[in-house]
C-alpha cells in the first residue's frame, strides 16, 4: 500500500469513527431526553443514597458514605465530587460520558473481532436495548453499573487487541470501581493462555499478575476506608438459599428477560451455531460462566446480567452474521427490525416508567411485592411467542413451501 492508499484508509478510519461516535451521541440524548429520574429517595435510589454521601451530597446522612461494600467503590463517587453541578446532575454527567465511550469500545471491539460497520451497529443497538446498560443510568445515576460496564468493556477489547499487560493496571483501577471486576482476571488469562499454554510460565506468571497486583490495590482500600458496619462476603451464601425458595424460579425467568432482553431467544433460535461461536472462542465462555457465578453475588439479578452482556452479544451477532449469509437480505433486514422493536420493548423503551412500583414487577422482580411481577411475566412470554411466530413466517415460511413443492 503507497502512502496515498494510506492515508486514505487512515481517513476513512476517522471519519468512521467519528460517525460512530455522533451516532451514540444521538442516541443516548434521545434516552437521556425521554427517561424520568427515579422519584426513590430523590433520584438516589437504594445503593444510590451510600455513592451520593460519598461524593458529598449534603442531603443525605454522613455516615452513609461508610458502609461497606459501597465505601470501597470510590472511583465513581470521586468523579462525581469534582464536578461542579448538584450531586445527581454530577452522576448524569458521568452516566452520559461512560455510556458514550462504552459504545464506542462496543463497536471497536466488534470491528476488531471481524464483524461489519452494520453488525458493529447492530451490536450496538442491541447493547443500548437492555434497560440496564443505558436507561437505568439515567433513571437511576447515582448507581455506579455504567463505569462498571466501561471498564469492562475496555478490558475485553484490550484483551482481543491482545495488549495483556495494559490490563493490569486497568483491572487495578478498576476493582476500586467495583470488586467484582477482578473476577476479569480469569477471562484475560483464557484469552492469553489460549495462546502461550494453558500452564506454560508465562501464562501461569501473567495470570498471577493479574490477581495479585488488583488485590493489592484492593487490601490498600480496605486499609484506609474502615466501614461502620461488619460485611463479610459471605453474604453470598444468603442469596444461594433463595435458589430453595420455589417462587423465585418464575421472577427468575423474568429477571432473564429483563437482563438480556430478547437475545437469548436469538441464540436458542440457533443453539447449535452457537455452541460452535464458543467452542471456537474458548474466553467468550469464559465471560458467561463468570457472569453466571456473579448473578449469586447479589439479590438484583437482573442487573446482574451485565456481567456476561458483551459476550452474549458477541455471540448474537455471530449468528446474525450467519443468518444473513444463508438468506435473502430484504427478509433478514425485517426480521432483523422486528428483533430491535420487540428488544426494545422488552427493555422497557417503548413504554412509560410509571411508578416505582411498576418499575420494581417489570424490570427488577425479585423484590416486586407479591404477585405484582405476574402480569409482566406473562406478557415478556406473549412477546417471545410473537418474536417465534414472526421469525419462522420471516426466515422459514417460503423456505418450507418450496421444500414441499420439490
């Protein structure tokens, strides 16, 4: 390639990316503009209230800003503080900004991996569809899941572009962000492995690295941040039991529906090209064991999901990309608009908050009152139904009657 074919392509870069970012720009103002800030204590929420006393709010009690865990996330609170707009406007700032780049890091990932510019935005799309990644963030800022997903997302894509050792130090910053981001460590490590022997020294010494380094840095904040309260994470324990209980099974499954939308539809629509996507992409799996182990580390297990979102979302487009290879391209863009519109749906889109009450039996069941959560269950599963119905007249039916007419 001469240096003019090069500069270009290097343009052409650029302005790609500088769409994409306009693009992302659009949408989370379009999100940010039509969701309601929660009316719960005064737009804190609940685990809201302990990041707002930690970044200063005057209105909440001091003593809030220690309670463990929650004293232990600082990086969030602290950005929060230097800003110069109330408290709650000082989160919807950040929420906005780590959106943004989330997406960003979203689409460079998928192009990094091999997908179109079209599947990258589908990625996208799908991504911003779940209500937990972007419309939470601004009906609830003071939550601190966005910069969680950030730093999530930087790490994944740090480990496709195979830069290990940048995600030390990141992973390092992070666990002061949020603890549960060290669990990453096995992820990097299967990705780097995979390459070098799964016990070889090298890959045994990196995988040390990336435990030890961020414990330390974790040790280092517990040292310096004394909590009110006692906290053992033995507390896990308590939310095993409730696997015992029979009727949380059903808020369960709307607890899925709620996390992840519509996509595990699409990968049981085609299971068996995506057990091939994961024996094929070892690490990939590796993300969603490790967000399954994450679900029990918490009572909210919808938002919880988001711990394996990237790489479910990975895994869709995949199939997306082979489902367009096999059919025709009109059937697949309306099939692929009826999955958007009822993703959107489910993730809460395309229809009023309402009250807190509502909110709590539509996206976070397991604490929905009695048998409030019902109504919401039942109409996620019309829903798939319908998505079913619709994609096998879409992708299926004209296949099926030219098979019956040979």
């Amino acid at each position: 390639m001469n240096d003019n074919n090069l500069e270009l392509s290097t343009k052409r870069s650029l302005l790609s990316k500088f769409d994409i970012g306009i693009l992302a720009l659009i949408l989370l103002s379009i999100i940010s503009a039509t969701t309601p800030l929660t009316e719960h204590n005064k737009g804190f929420d609940s685990d809201g209230v302990f990041y707002g006393a930690m970044a200063g709010e005057k209105q909440i009690h001091p003593r809030l800003k220690s309670v463990a865990p929650f004293c232990w996330r600082v990086v969030t609170p602290f950005l929060a503080s230097i800003l110069s707009f109330s408290t709650i406007t000082n989160f919807t700032v950040l929420a906005f900004i780590s959106n943004w780049l989330s997406l960003i890091i979203l689409y460079a990932l998928l192009k990094q991996l091999g997908f179109s510019k079209q599947l990258a935005i589908l990625g996208m799309l799908f991504y911003l569809g779940i209500f937990w990644t972007a419309k939470f963030s601004f009906y609830s800022p003071a939550y601190i899941d966005y910069q969680t997903q950030l730093f999530i997302l930087v790490i994944l894509f740090l480990m496709v572009k195979e830069k290990y050792w940048w995600i030390i130090p990141l992973m390092s910053m992070g666990v002061l962000q949020k603890e549960s981001i060290l669990i990453y460590a096995v992820v990097a490590y299967s990705h780097f492995a995979s390459k070098r022997g799964w016990i070889s020294w090298t890959s045994i010494s990196y995988l040390l690295a990336l435990l030890v380094v961020p414990f330390l840095t974790m040790l280092a904040a517990h040292a310096f941040i004394t909590p009110i309260n006692d906290y053992s994470a033995l507390v896990v324990f308590r939310y095993l039991k409730g696997l015992l209980i029979l009727g949380f099974w059903p808020r369960f499954l709307l607890a899925i529906f709620s996390g992840l939308g519509l996509l595990p539809l699409v990968i049981l629509f085609r299971l068996k090209i995506a057990i091939e996507f994961f024996e094929k992409n070892f690490h990939w799996l590796v993300v969603i064991i490790v967000g399954t182990g994450l679900l029990f580390g918490g009572s909210d297990k919808a938002r919880l999901f988001l711990y394996m979102l990237p790489a479910i979302i990975v895994c869709v487009i995949s199939i997306i990309k082979n489902i367009c290879e096999e059919t025709s391209g009109s059937k697949v863009f309306a099939w692929i608009m009826v999955t958007l519109l009822l993703h959107f749906y489910v993730g809460n889109y395309l229809t009023p908050m309402g009250t807190v009450a509502d909110y709590l039996s539509r996206m976070v069941p397991v604490h929905a009152p009695g048998a409030s959560f019902l109504p919401s269950l039942a109409n996620k599963i019309i829903v798939s139904l319908i998505w079913f119905g619709l994609t096998y007249i879409l992708l299926y039916y004209r296949r099926t009657l030219a098979d019956r007419s040979v």
